[in-house]
C-alpha cells in the first residue's frame, strides 16, 4: 500500500535549508521516493497556515519510506532541515 510524507516546513535559515535541498532528491529516488507537490504559496482553505514551504512524497509502501528516512544518506542530510527550519511531519497511508 501506498504512503504519503507530508512535510509543513517554516524555513528560517535559507542557506542552511539549502544544504538539505542540494542533496534531498538523490535520496529520493535511490529509495523509491517520488515528489508530487513542493508549493512555497499554498492556497489556504480553511484555519491559518503558518508554513513557508509544503511538500508532498509518495512512496511505494511503509517499507520504501522506512528504508529513506532512516538510511544513513537520509540522516547525514536530516540534520541541516531540522536546524534550518521549524517541521512538522506526518506518514499517511494511500487508498490502494
């Protein structure tokens, strides 16, 4: 079954988060991980959106998404978007 990271990011240090970015999408696709929506200017519906940046990444099932966020290419880079930018994260799983 399918999965969905689903990242709502407030960038606070651009240089730093660019230390993530530069290396970021290797690392996706080595682990199976597709970008389907990175928007800096979402259109809010509904509540307040306090972000700067939105992403959203399917990966093939919970296995491919482990296998990324806990390789060690993924955390050697983790680190500078976790110091660069205020995260919250979360994992849901596809319908199919």
């Amino acid at each position: 079954m399918s999965c969905y990271f689903v990242a709502q990011i407030r960038i606070k240090d651009k240089s730093e988060y660019k230390k993530y970015i530069d290396k970021a999408g290797g690392i996706f696709e080595k682990y199976k991980g597709e970008y389907l929506s990175v928007d800096n200017h979402p259109q809010v519906i509904e509540g307040k959106w306090n972000y700067t940046r939105t992403v959203l990444i399917r990966f093939n099932n919970k296995n491919d998404f482990n296998d990324w966020y806990h390789s060690a290419e993924y955390q050697n880079i983790l680190k500078y978007r976790l110091k660069a930018a205020d995260c919250d994260t979360i994992l849901i799983q596809g319908l199919d």
